[in-house]
C-alpha cells in the first residue's frame, strides 16, 4: 500500500513538473547556458501571472568558468526597455551553490512575487549571470511572459 501511495506521488509530481522554454539573449556574448527551466505557477509556453503571485524558478546553469562570487540581474520589459525587477538580491550565491563550476550543471532557484503596478501586458523577462559584480557576463536567457488581470 505505501508503495503505491509512493508511486502515485512520484508519477504526480513528474507530470506536474513542466520544462518552460527559453532562448539565450540577442546581442550577448556569454557562452552559458540555462537549461531545465521549470517556472511554479505556469503552464503554457508564455507564462502568464497575476499581480502579488509568488513564482519560483528553478533550472540548471552551466558556464565556461567558474566564479567565486558571481552576480545576477533580473530583468521585465516594460515599454521595449528592460528594467532591473526590484527585490531580487545581485548575489548570485542566494540562488545556487557557490562557487560556480565550468562545465557542470549548477542548479539555482529563484523566488519573486509578481509586481502588482505593471498593467496585462505581454513581455519578457531576461536572467543574466555575472562573473562578478562588473565581471564578464556568463549567461543570458529569456523567457516569453504576460502579465493578466487580477
């Protein structure tokens, strides 16, 4: 009976989890990568969120280099402009392990609640990974978001 509850579990649990896709930035030169991206709450390939929603993004990071102290920037696109999304610490080491390793899977997760000021619109978000704070960029990738009515 408790393997079967067991099985249950883990057969929900797989077929909850959904991979988000993503795309590396234009006019980027990082040789990283973020793969395995799987965003709570979503399911369609533009994530759509309502204001105050908490949302948790986790993936798998992989660079050329290692980094002891590396740094993040996430970023929304509000009228073809991309601003820093308030709230989110630059030390990278918050979200994965530290220090990075080249050439490995370093997994990450990232937890933002949703700004309740922008209107239903469609956007993107861009994650970008710094070496260190004013280091070389490691890796940019972005995603296809909307923001809806409450």
């Amino acid at each position: 009976m408790i393997r079967t509850i067991v099985a249950l579990c883990f057969v929900f649990a797989v077929a909850s989890a959904r991979i988000t896709p993503v795309r590396q930035c234009a006019n980027t030169d990082a040789k990283g990568s973020v793969a395995n991206v799987d965003v709570v709450p979503c399911d369609a390939d533009r994530c759509a969120f309502k204001p105050n929603t908490k949302v948790t993004i986790n993936g798998e990071l992989t660079t050329t280099s290692t980094a002891a102290n590396p740094t993040v920037s996430v970023q929304v696109e509000v009228a073809g402009v991309f601003i820093e999304y308030p709230g989110i610490s630059k030390n990278a080491c918050e979200y994965l392990s530290c220090p990075l390793k080249a050439n490995a899977p370093n997994k990450f997760t990232i937890e933002i609640t949703t700004l309740d000021w922008l209107p239903p619109m469609e956007s993107k978000m861009q994650f970008h990974v710094y070496e260190s704070e004013g280091g070389a960029e490691l890796a940019c990738t972005e995603a296809d978001i909307a923001i809806i009515a409450a």
